[in-house]
C-alpha cells in the first residue's frame, strides 16, 4: 500500500472526528456507528480489510482492529495461535490475534492518549498504514495454513521470502 496523502488539518476535536476527516479525504466506505465507533472497508492487494476504531473515554485510548476475511476452522486452531506467535515475533508495533468466536484473524493495537486533547491526523494514519502494511506483509502466511493445510513454521519460512525486483 502506497503512503498515504492527507493534507488535512488537525483540529483537536473529538478523536473519532479525526479519524472521520482521514476516511473521508481516501473516499473508503464507512459507517460511523456512533460517536465512538467507526468501521471502514479499506482495499489492500490482497483483500480488503475491515477497520474498526474505537474511542474509550474513561481510558483515554483508541482501540484499532484490522482484520480480513478468512476464516480460521476450529481443527486449524492450533497452527493459527503457533502462526500468530511466530508473526508476533517480527512485529514492532501491535499485533495478530483471533476473534476465535468469528475465526477471524486480525491485527489490534491500541493508541494510549491520556492528557491529550485529541488524535492527530499523523496518528490515525500510522495506525492505517501499520495495519496494512503487517496484513499485506503476513496474508500469505494466513493463506498457507487456512487453505494450503501448511503448517505454521513453513507458512511463515514460505511468506517471509524476500524477491528481488518486480516480474
């Protein structure tokens, strides 16, 4: 995914605000569920992927979820959670998890703002750009156990390869 191009104002406004600014300047599909609640549907070279932000006054953090639509049957349970730790390890910032109740695997990560009047416009893209960037970089990981029946040591040894120059 290509870096994005926002040239919008910071407003210290509510921090959904914010984040409704940033959707609306990339023209993605949003639903503002409430005043602290949005989904996005954001297009990635692999699939599309659901954004979910969250605003917690109480404890002044945006939750973040970004997940894509493959599921994850109970028998492949145990490769999924040796997948998600083998990944977690490459990570610098959030990480994969599994709504197991959904078998659906996701990348989370949470922006503590405590003392801050608002998100930034920088902030709510770092949170995009990292989500997709790490779901880009670890699909074909997903791939490999969910329909190629690999384990996870050679689902991630087979996504981590390195290519040189584009075919």
């Amino acid at each position: 995914m290509a870096t994005l191009d926002v040239s919008i104002e910071n407003t210290s406004g509510h921090p959904m605000d914010t984040v409704e600014q940033l959707v609306e300047f990339n023209e993605w599909t949003f639903d503002r569920r409430s005043h602290e609640e949005m989904a996005v549907q954001v297009p990635g070279s692999w699939c599309d992927y659901s954004l979910y932000f969250a605003w917690n006054p109480d404890m002044e953090a945006m939750h973040f979820t970004c997940a894509f639509d493959m599921r994850v049957s109970p028998e492949q349970y145990e490769q999924m959670h040796e997948l998600l730790a083998l990944i977690n390890e490459k990570l610098w910032l959030g990480h994969f998890g599994m709504w197991t109740d959904e078998g659906l695997p996701m990348f989370r990560t949470t922006l503590p703002m405590r003392g801050h009047p608002g998100v930034t416009v920088e902030q709510a893209e770092d949170l995009v750009e990292t989500a997709i960037l790490e779901c880009e970089r670890f699909y074909p990981a997903f791939q490999y156990v969910v329909w190629g029946g690999k384990t996870a040591v050679e689902a991630v040894q087979s996504a981590m390869i390195d290519t040189m120059g584009e075919a």
